[in-house]
C-alpha cells in the first residue's frame, strides 16, 4: 500500500482499467469466478444466451435472463468506484475504462468513464432508435419491451456476443491509456478481447494490478497487488 499510495503522489495522469471484480464488492456477481454466471446451471449456456443470434431468435427468453440475473436494481457503487471519482476530482485521474455495464462508475461520480461493453441502464428501439431506461422495461407490462414510439422491440445497449465494440469507445479508450502516466488495473482477469488489448497500448512509467488472481500482464506489472479491490482502494488517500 506505501508503494501504491507513493506511485498516485507522483502520478500526474492516472487511468484506471477495471473489470467485473470492482463491481463484485457491490453485490453484482461476476462471470469466471467459482460461483460466477458461468459456473451456473441454466437451459442454455450464459454466453449463448447474451448473444446477438440469441437476442432475436428467442427474446423471451434473453430478456427472462437478464430479468433475473442482469438487471440488477439497488446496487450501490463500493469504496473503488468512490475513490476513482475521487481521484478524478483531484485531478490525478483522467479516465475510467470499464468492461462492467452496471453504471455504477458514474453512480459514484466518474465523468470521463469509457463503459467498452454499453451500460444495462440504457435501451433502444431497434427499428426508430427511440431511448428508453432500466425503469421502462422493468415497468413494462410483458416480458418483451415494445417501443413506445413505433412498438417495434426494444433491446438493451451493451455489446453481446457476436457484436462488435463501438469503435469510437474504443479508439478513445486506447488514447487515454496511450497517454497515461499510471495504468492500474483492477478486477479484471484480462482474458476478455479486443477489451483485454487495450492495455497493450500503454507506455508510461507505472503499471499496477490489484486482482485476487494471476492476469497474463502481472510479469509486466511494476506492481501487483493481490486483494480486493474495494479494500485496496479504501486505504488510498488523495492530496
């Protein structure tokens, strides 16, 4: 912690890549882990499920997942979410990159937050475009949100499998990371691509890892932290 706390002194741009372990500590199950999505007995596979081809061949049955294990309400940020904002607001960090789609960085106060895979919070018609909230479908009558406007079907706007990532996100993403002094990566195992990649464009002084487990980057890492995040995070003081 002395050394972490001493590399944030000195780091004049910080970006913070984090993935679905930042958001675990507020109660929003990850994928790999042991008791992770994917580890869970369904019908169908979770990665099949939250797929394109899935998404219109059997909506019900997408949107009855996501009801029940993706659309997730009362989740509050946790002490990382709040001290990224924190550091932003002091100016140390320039950005957030996240692979989470909970929201929970701008919840916290995260302005330049670049969410790689969309955010659950926001939905689109897919034939007029027309944007709705995660209180409309929950709202909704039927399982199967309809467009207000054109009654056409409305889907969430995250990145399913068999989609690509938005290519704006994406290159901006790679610039802030390109321009940083500070990398530090946190709750996330790195094996999600072209995600995962990005960390590859970083050049500066500092990488730093704060993950339960071992990433492919950790043999790179100036330093590497094995804890939860939240707990990691809450010792970091901002001056």
């Amino acid at each position: 912690m002395k050394d972490l706390q001493t590399i944030i002194n000195e780091s004049e741009r910080i970006v913070f890549f984090g993935g679905a372990g930042v958001s675990t500590e507020s109660g929003i199950p990850d994928f790999r882990s042991d008791d992770g999505l994917y580890n869970q007995q369904y019908e169908y596979p979770p990665e099949k499920i939250l797929s394109r081809k899935f998404f219109y061949e059997k909506t019900d049955v997408f949107y009855a997942y996501c009801r029940e294990k993706i659309f997730l309400t009362g989740k509050k940020p946790n002490q990382a979410h709040f001290k990224l904002a924190e550091l932003e607001r002091a100016g140390k960090l320039s950005a957030v990159i996240t692979q989470n789609i909970d929201g929970l960085h701008a919840m916290a106060g995260s302005v330049n937050v670049y969410e790689l895979h969309g955010s659950v919070n926001r939905f689109y018609c897919t034939h007029c475009g027309k944007l709705f909230d995660l209180g409309y479908i929950l709202s909704y009558p039927e399982l199967v949100p309809s467009c207000s406007e054109c009654g056409c079907l409305v889907k969430p706007d995250v990145v399913l499998y068999g989609e690509m990532l938005d290519h704006e996100i994406l290159q901006g993403a790679a610039e802030e990371i390109r321009k940083a002094d500070t990398l530090i990566i946190g709750g996330t195992s790195l094996v999600v691509n072209p995600a995962a990649g990005l960390v590859n464009y970083f050049s500066g002084k500092n990488l730093v890892l704060i993950n339960k487990s071992e990433t492919s980057a950790d043999r790179y890492a100036d330093l590497v932290i094995r804890e939860n995040i939240g707990k990691v995070f809450s010792g970091i003081k901002v001056i």
